[in-house]
C-alpha cells in the first residue's frame, strides 16, 4: 500500500479497498481459529492485533522504496501475482468446497458471484473515477 500511495493517491486508495476486503475476513477468521484453540477472547483479540501491526513494516518499506519509479512497478507486478495466487490457490477451492458442501448450493454460488461482481464494479469505478479522486485528494475542487 505504501508504493501505491507513493504513484497516486487514487492508486493508493484503490489498493487499501482491496487489501481491507482481503484482510477483513482473513482476520476474523484468524481470530476464530485463535478461539476455537481454546484462547481467551482478551488474548485471541491481542494477538491478532499483534499480527496486524506488522503491517506497517511492509509500509514503511513500501513507502521507501516506491519513491523510485523501477522498483515501483516491480511491487505492483509482484503484489498483483500475489493476490492472483491467492485467489486461485486459496480462495477459489474454498469456494468450490462451502458450494460442494452446503444444502443450497443455488444460493452459495449466487451469493459468491454477487462477492466477485461488487468487487470487480468497485475496482472498476475506481480506475474508471481515478482523475476526480485525485482532484478530491489534492484539493482541486470546486465547493
């Protein structure tokens, strides 16, 4: 997220709604499995908040080395790949495994393409919209 914010605003933005819809589920989900290992509801919380703040190590080296436009796109094509893996090792399997599994397996797929659809039209407003964001963040605006 640091190189992100590093090229533009709008790119940095468009990046945190991506990560925080990543992230979101994968730390509750951590905080359940802290749960169901027997951890306290006090200790799984400060654990798990532990864990996230080591986040800002990756973006404060984000932000250092975005400065330089080469190693810039080297983390863009790298955290691309990265999501795409994710997605297709991880995710997708899980998906095909909560369909295979549930009683209404009409709706579990409907609902799971509903999840793709707002994420592709919300990344897709933010590309299509990018010129008016920076406008916003930089103060260019007419009140």
């Amino acid at each position: 997220m640091g190189a992100a914010f590093t090229k533009s605003n709008a790119t940095g933005l468009g990046t945190t709604i991506a990560v925080f819809c990543h992230e979101v589920p994968h730390e509750l989900g951590d905080f359940a499995v802290l749960l169901n290992a027997g951890m306290k509801i006090r200790y799984a919380v400060l654990f798990n908040f532990l864990s996230a703040c080591t986040c800002f190590l990756g973006l404060f080296v984000g932000l250092a080395a975005g400065e330089n436009a080469d190693v810039q796109k080297w983390i863009f094509a790298f955290t691309a790949g990265m999501f795409i893996y994710i997605a297709c090792a991880d995710l997708i399997p899980i998906m095909v495994t909560a369909q295979e599994r549930s009683e209404r397996r009409v709706l579990v797929f409907v609902l799971q393409q509903i999840g793709f659809l707002l994420g592709f039209l919300l990344l897709y407003l933010l590309a299509l919209y990018e010129a008016e964001l920076e406008g916003v963040f930089s103060g260019d605006h007419d009140h």
